[in-house]
C-alpha cells in the first residue's frame, strides 16, 4: 500500500538551524514584504487613534474652560442681584 507520509523538516537540536520546509523563498520574501506593509500601517492607525484622543481631550478641557467661565459669571450676576435687593 502507499503510504502518505507528511513532509516534515527533520528534527535538529535547538542549537542548530532547522529549514523550513514547504515554504520557497519567493513566498517567504513576499509574506516578509507584506507583514512589514501591515506593519506599517498598523502604525500609522495608532498615530491617528493617538491624534483623535488629543482632539477629545482638548474638546473637554475647552468645554471644562466654559463651563467654568460661565459660572463665574452666573456668580457675578447672582453677586449683582443680591446687591441690587440689599439695597432696596
């Protein structure tokens, strides 16, 4: 009977180099080719994610600016009327 054996690379020490078998050199260059441009665009998405969050952060830091503004003025007023209604 034929027997179907797996191609498998032999068994070497883990000191020693062990070839890859199954995988000719044209595909390992461009599956390197292709991981280094995944590479590349997995880190130009983190410099937009980190550039979106500096965005939110300024929004809320201006939006906290005034809201804080706005009641001091709210204060000023309120200040103003109590004033207003000693004097009465």
């Amino acid at each position: 009977m034929n027997e179907i054996v797996p191609n498998t690379p032999p068994s070497a020490p883990d000191d020693e180099y062990a070839p890859v078998v199954g995988i000719s050199k044209e595909d390992t260059a461009t599956l390197r080719m292709l991981e280094g441009k995944a590479a590349d665009k997995t880190a130009r998405d983190y410099e937009h994610i980190v550039w979106a969050y500096g965005v939110l952060w300024a929004l809320f830091a201006a939006y906290g600016l005034f809201l804080w503004r706005r009641s001091a003025r709210l204060r000023a007023d309120m200040n103003d009327l109590q004033r207003a209604l000693d004097k009465r």
